[in-house]
C-alpha cells in the first residue's frame, strides 16, 4: 500500500515539470521571435544603408554633372565671344552695302557671313538656327499676335530639307533653343497648351526692313 504523502509529493513534482517545460518551450518560441525580428530590423537597416548609398552616389553623380554643366558654360560664353570676334572680322572684310549694322542680332550677323565660315566658326545647332532664319518669313504664319510657327508644321521635314540633313526632333529643338538664344529675344521658342512648341516673333530685326514685320509681344490667343 502505497503512501498517501510519497504519493502527493511525486503527482505535485511530476507537475509542475511539465509546467516548467512549458514556459522553457514558451520562452524559446518567445526567443525565435525575437530573433526573427531583429534578423527582419536588420534586413531593413541593411536596405536603407545600401539606400543611403545609392543616393550619396546619385548625388556625386548630380555634382559631377552640375560641375561639367557649368565647365560646359563657360566653354559656351567663350565660344560666343570667340564667334562674336570673328563674326566682327569677316563683317568688317565685307562692303558696306552687306555690312551689319551696329544694332544686329548675332543670328542677322551669321546669316551674312557665308557658309565657309558657318562651317569654319559655329556649331551645327547654329548652322540650322541661321537656316531657320533665313526662311522665317516663308515658313511662319502672320497673326495679329506676331509671325508664329509651330513645330508641329513640318518643321523638321523643312529643316531638314533646307540644310540637307536626316534631322531628329532633338535637334530640331536644339536649333530653336539657340535661335532663341541668338536672336537676343527677338524670336522665343515656347510650349503652347493648345499647339505645343512654337517659335514666335516679338520683335523685328534691323536687317529685314518690312513694315508688315511689326508685332507685339502679347501672348498668343489662336
């Protein structure tokens, strides 16, 4: 016959064993998630440092760019005076009936220089700005508002045709943006929510004595 307490005491420690296994077990569990969101933390910290880097690098990149942008400038500013220096010696070799006047733009200075020395002097987006020049007056449409002319008129085919070049769009744009540039103003290439890019007349040029080339610089409302 078995004894009462021996009893007791062997059922109380059998007990609170299995209890105790079960905390260890739910502390391990407790343990492998723990672990399990620190090695998770650790992939996001890993991502966001290779993402640090990534943009650390893209910012070198943006400097590196800014920095030849600006190298790229002043090379420009140099090339302008370069040209405008030479435009000045091959104007003053010329007769005084073809020679610019004082108030010309250097796009009216280049449209009178030749073509061997549009060659010998400027870029090829000068090249197509001083052709577009030269059949503004054929390729623009007079509004009220000022000769207009939209790229979306066959500019480039026009161009193309007209300096005997397969031209991209980009290139196209290139030659408008510099006779922006070289026009002083006169002439302003702009996008239109309605037809798109566009170059426009504000202003007439000194070489071309027309009293039809008279415009106003208000915006266009066709």
């Amino acid at each position: 016959m078995s004894n009462p307490a021996t009893s007791g005491a062997s059922t109380l420690e059998n007990v609170s064993t299995s209890e105790l296994a079960k905390h260890v077990q739910t502390l391990a569990n407790s343990i492998t998630e723990l672990k399990a969101e620190v090695a998770e933390k650790d992939e996001r910290i890993d991502d966001l440092e290779q993402r640090v880097d990534e943009l650390e690098a893209e910012q070198n990149t943006q400097e590196k760019r800014m920095d030849a942008l600006g190298v790229g400038i002043e090379s420009a500013n140099d090339d302008i005076a370069d040209l405008q220096d030479n435009i000045d010696a091959t104007s003053s070799c010329t007769d005084e009936q073809s020679t610019p006047a004082d108030d010309w733009t250097p796009l009216e200075r280049l449209s009178v220089i030749g073509e061997d020395a549009l060659d010998d002097h400027v870029s090829a987006s000068d090249r197509r700005a001083v052709a577009l020049f030269e059949h503004w007056e054929e390729w623009s449409t007079k509004t009220p508002q000022g000769n207009l002319l939209k790229t979306s008129d066959n500019l480039k085919s026009l161009l193309s045709t007209a300096t005997d070049e397969h031209l991209a769009w980009k290139q196209v744009y290139r030659a408008c943006r510099r006779i922006e540039q070289l026009s002083q103003g006169r002439l302003t290439f702009f996008q239109h929510d309605k037809h798109g890019w566009m170059l426009k007349q504000h202003r007439s040029f000194s070489s071309i004595q027309s009293t039809d080339t008279r415009v106003t610089a208000s915006s266009v409302t066709t």
